[in-house]
C-alpha cells in the first residue's frame, strides 16, 4: 500500500500520563503508526488553563506546533507569544519551548523533521517547570 492511514484521537496511545499532569492531559505520537520516514507528528490536548509541565529543546529537529483548538500561550526561548487556532509556530533546534492552555483548553498539532528514528528522547533535553521569569 503507498500510504497510511491513521485517526490520530483513536489510534496512538495516550502517553499523557507519562508526564504527570493532569488525567485530561493528552499526548499522542503518531509517527510509527504512519511509518513516518522523514518527520514525526503528535497530537496533544492541554486541559484549560493548565501550562505543560516540561519545556524542552532539540539538538537536531525543528518542530511546528499548529494550534487545532483552543487558545493559549508558547514560550520560545524568552519570547511569549499568544496563540489562537490555526496559528503555526516553527522551532528551530536549540531553541527552549513550552505552553499553557487558556480557559478553554489547547490542541496542538506538532510536525518535527527529521525524523529521530529509534532514540527520539537522545535528541531532547528536557526541564520541569520550564518558562521564561518575566511572564
């Protein structure tokens, strides 16, 4: 078959739990599901007015984090910025990110290139309570 199909709330598991936060904290990859090559994808939904409880960096891949749902804010480095759906953010590598929902909750769709093959956590650096001072 030339190409996959895969419903992103159905089918990846939810590994929000993985990163302690709330039960309604969602976090799905999809890039194995599709047999993604080149890039990755994921979904996550952030419950309302909650912030993501780790920022992260990348050596490697750049990510573009497109608002789906909901509104809220993206920390990029020491720059905050407001988002609303449809709104895309790219991240290039080396640089710290992180988010929080608004009152009504934030869905994100967030594609990475390249792909980090088998070790994709090697490529990441992580911090817990993650954002800039100033906000």
């Amino acid at each position: 078959m030339p190409f996959t199909l895969t419903n992103l709330r159905d089918d990846p598991e939810d590994v929000g739990s993985n990163f302690d936060g709330p039960p309604d904290l969602e976090f799905r990859m999809a890039t194995n599901l599709l047999g993604l090559e080149h890039s990755s994808l994921t979904l996550q939904r952030i419950p309302p007015d909650y912030r993501f409880p780790y920022g992260h960096t990348h050596a490697t891949q750049e990510e573009v984090y497109i608002v789906v749902g909901g509104r809220g804010r993206m920390a990029v480095d020491d720059e905050v910025v407001d988002l609303r759906k449809w709104d895309a953010v790219r991240v290039p590598p080396g640089s710290w990110r992180g988010y929080e929902a608004g009152p009504e909750g934030l869905e994100l769709l967030i594609v990475g290139a390249p792909n980090l093959g088998d070790d994709p956590r090697g490529d990441v650096e992580g911090a817990r309570d993650w954002w800039p001072e100033q906000s």
